[in-house]
C-alpha cells in the first residue's frame, strides 16, 4: 500500500507541475508504465481529485485526454497570529491559492482565556462566512509568533504573546477540524520552498522581516528546527555591544536593530507620530530621504547578521521576506555592498515574492505537501 501511495503522489506531482498533461507523458516523466499510470489516475478520477479537460494535439495517432488538478477537493484554513495589521485568516485549496481571507483583532494584548474565546469566534465565524463542508477542510495550521514547545505543548520566547502560552490557550475547544501549529517564519520558509522563488534550492534561509525577526533554515530540501525547535532566532544575534540584551526577555540585539518595531519607532519620531509600516515602504519606494535613511539602516542591520549566519550554513539562496520585500530588488545592493566587505562568500539575496501572504501559503503546504507525496490517500 506504501508503494502505491508513492507512486501516486508521483502521478499527482507531474499533474499539479505539468498540468494540462496526458497520460502518455506522465509515465514519460515519472517512469511508470502506462497501465499503472492508467490505474493510478482512475483512481483519483473516481476520488475528484483529478479531473479530464479535454483532448490536447495528436502527433498522429488518437489525441490524448488532458488532466489536471481538481483543486476544490479539499482545502485548509490558515492563521497568522504575527501579521501587523491584527490576525489574518485564509482558506487555501490544494494548489495553495488563498481562496477567501479576512482580517481579525490584533492579538499583542490579548491574555490567554480571552485570546482563546476570541479565536474561536473568529474561526466559527469564518467557517459560516466560507460556507465549505468541514470534511472538506483538512486541517486548520495556525503561524505563530514565538518557539513552539511540543513536548510541554506550549509557546515560548514570544513576546508578542506575552512570552508564554499554552497550545490549549490557542485552541478552542469547539472547533471540531484538527488545528496544528508551526513557527510563523518556518511557514513563510516552507512557502518559499513551493510556491515562491526558492523553488528548485536545496539549501536556503529565509530571513522573516516582521515585529520581530526570525529565520526559516532549509537544509537538504527540508526544514532545519534544531534540538530546541529554536532553529533560526537570529533576532538574538549579537550585532552591536551597545544593543546587547538585558536578560533573556529582553529583546534580542539584531531586533533592536532592524525590525519593524524600530523601523516604525525611528519613522514616527522623524516623519508622522501615527505612520504605519506599510507607509513607511510606500515613502521610501517614492523617494521620501528619511524613510530611505531609515530602510537603508535596516538593510544594513539585515547584511550584518545574515553575514555571520552565512558563515556558519553556507546557503545557496537568502530569501527576505515579510512587508519589507515589496521593495524593488534594487534595495538589495545595499546588503550585497555590505557582504562583499565582510565574507568571502556570498550567497544569492532576493526578495520573497510571496510578501504577507508568505505565512498563509506555508500553513497550505505544512498540511497539504506531506498529504500529497501519499497521494492523499487521507483525502477522500
């Protein structure tokens, strides 16, 4: 049975990457033969899961029926508890496009029982606003800003959260679809990794420019969480002697240097008491001198600690991700300048061109990319 379900998430594989195709070339692709890759794709005909298109272009003989991907079979719900203008919740289909979203309370001040009722309104809410059959939802995958626990099962080092928080505070207990967690910045990471433009890297680190900032770790083509599932807390790098922490809550150096907090600190002091993150990018995309001042601070903040971490990981690809990579990669040379003067070996940098949406799309892929690779023998 194994066996079968791989060779079925291979099917599914070359229809979702190839589709429109034929079954003729599947089997070119993926080296089954026809009558399994016939039996394969009957299957999940049979399951909705695959559906007929048409006919494509005959090369002589009798024109192949063209296959592809039913995305509507089943779907999941993501949360973003980190994003900055209050939780953001989406429902995602299989080829991870967010379907429908909306925008919730921001959640920095909620204390946990209160947090708790409140998730369970927002999602009960959003599942009577979908109007999708719950045994169509899969999973619920909710980003969060912190360490997550799993064996103490709760949330740690997030300050955003209080510092601390049970997984039982995060999930309401009358919302029947199973809800799993995952680090906010590992989401974005494995979004990037699928569906955005570290597709094709084996090894990369995606930097999360957010409140706070983090790192996604991809090593070997899989996600790197460390001993701890602390893997990639490079808001705790050690920049500058002046900005070193207090004590262990305190905020981490490279945080104090570069993150949205302070970006939005510095511009709300030289600039607008009331300016948002958002119109900060927007001042600096049109030229305005002290939100440029203020970004190119960032970015050099940014090159000082990706810097130390490429010493350490030697990556093939540094993807910078979160609201800050609407800016044109022009913005980039200033971390590049700065890497080439302090090591030897300098690996790409691009933007994320999957933005915000970086967490939502990864909570699709945390719960659908292991599904698929078993042909989603669970759906269905």
């Amino acid at each position: 049975m194994e066996i079968k379900n791989i060779n079925t998430g291979l099917v599914l594989k070359a229809i979702e990457e190839h589709s429109p195709i034929s079954r003729a070339d599947i089997g070119k692709i993926i080296g089954l033969t026809p009558p399994t890759v016939s039996a394969i794709v009957k299957n999940l005909i049979e399951r909705n899961i695959v559906q007929e298109i048409g006919k494509g272009n005959s090369s002589g003989g009798k024109k192949p029926i063209l296959l592809k991907l039913n995305t509507d079979t089943a779907f999941t719900i993501a949360l973003d508890l980190g994003a900055e203008n209050g939780l953001r919740i989406a429902l995602l289909n299989l080829s991870y496009q967010i379907v429908y979203e909306k925008n919730g309370p921001k959640i920095e001040s909620f204390q946990s029982q209160k947090l708790k009722n409140t998730l369970s309104i927002v999602i009960n809410n959003f599942l009577k606003e979908i109007n999708i059959p719950e045994d169509k939802i899969v999973k619920i995958c909710v980003g969060v800003p912190g360490i997550i626990d799993f064996k103490e099962r709760k949330l740690t080092v997030a300050p955003y959260l209080n510092w601390e928080i049970s997984l039982d505070d995060l999930t309401p207990a009358d919302v029947e679809i199973p809800i799993i967690f995952e680090n906010d910045v590992n989401l974005m990471a494995l979004g990037e990794k699928i569906n955005g433009i570290a597709q094709g890297f084996n090894d990369f680190i995606f930097v999360g420019e957010r409140n706070g900032i983090g790192a996604g770790i991809v090593i070997n083509g899989k996600l790197y969480q460390g001993a701890n599932n602390a893997a990639g807390e490079i808001g705790y790098l050690f920049i500058d002697p002046d900005y070193a922490p207090e004590n262990p809550r305190d905020y981490g150096c490279l945080e104090k240097l570069a993150s949205y907090r302070v970006i939005v600190e510095k511009a709300r002091k030289k600039i607008d008491k009331n300016i948002r993150i958002p119109d900060i990018f927007r001042l600096a995309l049109e030229g305005n001198s002290i939100a440029l001042e203020i970004i190119q601070d960032t970015l050099r903040f940014l090159a000082y600690g990706i810097s130390n971490v490429s010493c350490v990981l030697d990556p093939e690809l540094i993807v910078i991700g979160g609201g800050i990579s609407i800016l044109p990669s022009s913005f980039l040379e200033e971390i590049r300048v700065t890497l080439h003067k302090l090591i030897p070996f300098v690996p790409s940098i691009e933007f994320s061109k999957l933005g915000e949406d970086g967490v939502l799309i990864g909570a699709a892929v945390k719960v659908f990319e292991p599904l698929k690779k078993k042909g989603l023998a669970l759906i269905n």
